[in-house]
C-alpha cells in the first residue's frame, strides 16, 4: 500500500516548511493508526506519503477505508485540509535492506499516482480477494509507467 498526500508541494508552498512539516506528521499520525489497528506495517516514509505491507489483502483494504474516514474527520475539524490517495496491489514483494521491490511495490505505487484525491484504487488481484465483501467500481484498464500491458484499475468505496 501507498498513501500520497494531494498537493503537498503547493502545500509547502502555501503554508511553509514548518506548518507543512506539522501537516506531514498529521498524516503520519492517521496513517500509522490506522496501520496498527488493521495489522499493517510501515516500509518506509516516501516524503509526502507512507508505503506499508500487509498479511492480508483484505486487512489492506479495511485499513485504506479507515485512513480515508480518518482523513473526512480531520477536514472537519482542521482549517487546513488534507486529502490523500492510495493505492493497493497484493503480491510477493522481495525484502532487501528493510525494504520492499518488485512488480507488486510498483503497481501499488502506480496506481497510488493514478488515483483522484480521496480515491482507493486497487488491481484486479485485490479486487479479486475482496470482492464479496467490499463494494468496488471497475475504472477501466489504464496503461501505467513501465507496464507493458494495460492494468486494469478499480476504486474502493469507503464513505
């Protein structure tokens, strides 16, 4: 799983170094409850964003959905507001040097950077393992940086 922060950029650009350092860590602080709650584990931070792994592909989810609700409630009691996107693949990932690679890291990452703000895409592979129990939309096959085959994409509905 990926999470990115929407606009972080112009976000820094808009509030400072420091105010938007304390918005990183909001999201940090959402996203690794989150995390603990549903069993998953933070990889790594990525600047504007977390990578995490999980057992399950449906804890995966779960999680997602709950980092998304976290979010709505924090916009309704913040000034500043924060939207996120994430993206969910499941695989076998290679472990090396307290990090994640291969194909499954990179289409989670990619489909991370496809999603729309507030937005949970998953690949058919998630979609299959959680189909029955979690409302998903097909998006559509898309064709993502550095796969030669289109993917198909679908979103998680979390509201």
């Amino acid at each position: 799983m990926f999470t990115d922060i929407v606009g972080s950029t112009s976000m820094t650009a808009r509030l400072g170094d420091a105010r938007s350092v304390e918005m990183v860590r909001a999201h940090d602080a959402l996203v690794r409850r989150a995390l603990k709650d549903e069993g998953g584990h933070v990889v790594k931070h990525t600047g504007d964003g977390i990578m995490a792994s999980f057992a399950d592909a449906a804890a995966s989810v779960q999680c997602a959905r709950a980092i998304q609700r976290a979010f709505e409630a924090f916009n309704l009691a913040s000034k500043e507001k924060l939207q996120v996107r994430i993206g969910i693949d499941v695989g076998e990932p290679i472990a090396d040097s307290n990090d994640l690679f291969g194909a499954t890291v990179q289409l989670a990452a990619r489909l991370c950077q496809l999603a729309e703000p507030d937005a949970i895409l998953v690949s058919k592979a998630v979609q299959d393992c959680i189909r029955d129990r979690v409302q998903v939309s097909s998006l559509g096959a898309h064709q993502l940086k550095g796969f030669q085959q289109p993917i198909d994409a679908y979103g998680i509905e979390w509201r």
